[in-house]
C-alpha cells in the first residue's frame, strides 16, 4: 500500500511565532525617544488616540501586528504533486481490489508496471513529506503543531495495524507507510539541521543500503523495521527506513538547496482549492479509501445479483 501525506505532509509554514509584534500601552505612558541597540523611536500619535508604543526588540526580528500577519499561501505545486500522487494512490489500490475480486487477473499487481507503480508512488508521498518537512520547520522547528501532526500519524498507524490483525490475520501490517512516516519524521528534524549536500548524501547512503549485505539476527518481527533482513516478513504493506527513509532526506535537501520556503505562493482560488483538497486531507483519504472501494465493489457485486 501507499499513503498520501505529507506528513507531510499536510504541513506548512504558516506560523510565525518567532515574529515581534505591536503592542499597545497604557494611557499613562508618554511617547519619549529611545536610544541605543534594537530600540525604536516612539512619535506622538493624533491627540485625541491613545499613544501607540513600539516594544524595544533585537533588531533582527521582524515586526508586524497581531492583526497584519497572515499565513503565508501555500504552494500550488506542491499540493497539486502530492494530490496527483493521491489520485494514483487511489487508482492502485482500486486496480488490487478487482484483481482481489477476481474481476481482473490475479497476478495483474505482480506485474511490472504495477509492481513498480507502487515504489514510485510511495517514493512520492515520502519525497513530498520531506520537503513540507522543510517548508514547516526549516526556519524553526514549532514543537507543538510538529508534535499534534506526528500524534495523528502515529495513531493512524495504530489504527492500520490493529484492523490489519482482525481483516488480515496472517499478514498484518506492523510496519507500512504510516509506521514509516512517523519514524522518518523524527529523523527529519535532525536532517533540517544539516547542510543539504550532508543531507543528500545521508539519502544516497540508505538507498545503497537496501543493495548491501542482508542479517538473519534482523529476521524477528520486532527488527522489521530496519530493512535488513534475511526474509522479507509477510505484509501487504511494508515500507521500512532502509531504502525508504532516502526520499523523505532527498525532499529535505531538495527544498532546502532550492530554498523553497522563499518561494511565495498565490492567493488560493476555487480551482486551487479544489486541487489542493487531497492534498490537506490525505491521511483521512488514505484511512478511507479502501473502505469505501470495497463498499463500491460489493455493491455493484449486490446489484449485478
């Protein structure tokens, strides 16, 4: 299986709490000039408002109002690349049900361009994660939307594994794309503190990794994981770090070599509304895709009779 997120995959820079803002003072204090380091000079307002004083800040932060700072526009590609790799998520999945059904031939997903379908879509989910990795928290990690956001996927995860041991008992899924999202989170924070080319070569490191020497000692259910065994565990959805932590680190050196998080994005409309849909809500389409496909596929079996 695959996943859309971005984990964010929803994320974007849209807070600005290392910004410095306006403050209004009491009526009893007197406009006066200030001198030295990251002070400001005060003026006197009209006479009949109050005086409007400027907290004395560091000269490096920015100033606005509490009032004049608006999330920043999201970027149109980025939600129309990952709502487009949702779409093939969704595709994929429907095409596996009807060869599950037996609507299609059964060896259909053993093919090549399905079986390959499959690793780039999920490349794509971890690559695109990797960048909004950046775009949120490469200027400053904000622990507590990073923390609300790893806690939905982390749940989700849960959630994945707990219905695949009632709907797939002999091949439940203990470590999928969601399993792996919410790891290679945490290994993201330290990446966006490395320079891209460090990070890019960490990439290329987990990816050449997969081809390297294989450990029987990995081989216990509780190593999955890692990506190193001997046998390949029985899951119908296994993403483990090694390769796949590499797209995820790749997507953080991209945007951060491109300095996306200086691209400004457009005012959203209604048609960027609309394609960015998926986009913001790809963990509630993943976690129901495959129930409203089965639902859609015994119907048509219930009415065809």
């Amino acid at each position: 299986m695959t996943q859309g997120l971005e984990p964010g995959v929803n994320l974007d820079a849209t807070d600005r709490s290392d910004a410095c803002f306006i403050s209004r003072p009491s009526l009893r204090e007197v406009p006066r000039q200030l001198t030295g380091e990251g002070q400001v000079a005060l003026h006197e307002t009209h006479k009949h408002a109050a005086p409007l004083a400027v907290r004395a800040v560091p000269s490096h932060c920015r100033c606005m109002t509490l009032t004049d700072a608006p999330p920043a526009p999201r970027l149109g590609s980025i939600d129309l690349a990952r709502s487009l790799a949702i779409v093939a998520m969704v595709i994929y999945h429907f095409t596996f049900d009807l060869a599950l059904f037996g609507f299609i031939a059964r060896d259909t997903m053993f093919q090549p361009f399905w079986y390959y379908s499959a690793r780039l879509i999920a490349g794509s989910f971890l690559f695109l994660m990797g960048i909004s990795l950046w775009l949120a928290h490469g200027q400053g990690i904000r622990w507590p939307a990073f923390w609300r956001r790893w806690a939905k996927l982390a749940a989700a995860a849960l959630l994945v594994t707990i219905a695949s041991i009632w709907l797939v008992p002999v091949g439940p899924i203990w470590f999928g794309i969601l399993h792996a999202m919410a790891v290679i989170a945490l290994i993201g924070l330290i990446a966006l503190r490395l320079p891209w080319p460090v990070t890019l070569a960490l990439a290329a490191v987990f990816f050449a990794a997969a081809w390297g020497p294989r450990f029987a000692a990995l081989d216990p259910l509780w190593l999955v994981w890692i990506g190193l065994a001997e046998t390949r565990p029985m899951m119908g959805d296994y993403i483990p770090l090694i390769p796949w932590t590499a797209p995820a680190l790749a997507g953080i050196a991209t945007a951060k070599a491109l300095r996306l998080d200086l691209w400004r994005g457009t005012p959203p409309t209604p048609l960027t509304r609309a394609i960015a849909f998926p986009s913001r809500h790809s963990l509630l389409i993943y976690l129901l895709q495959q129930p409203v496909l089965f639902g859609l596929i015994y119907a048509y079996i219930w009415v065809s009779g």
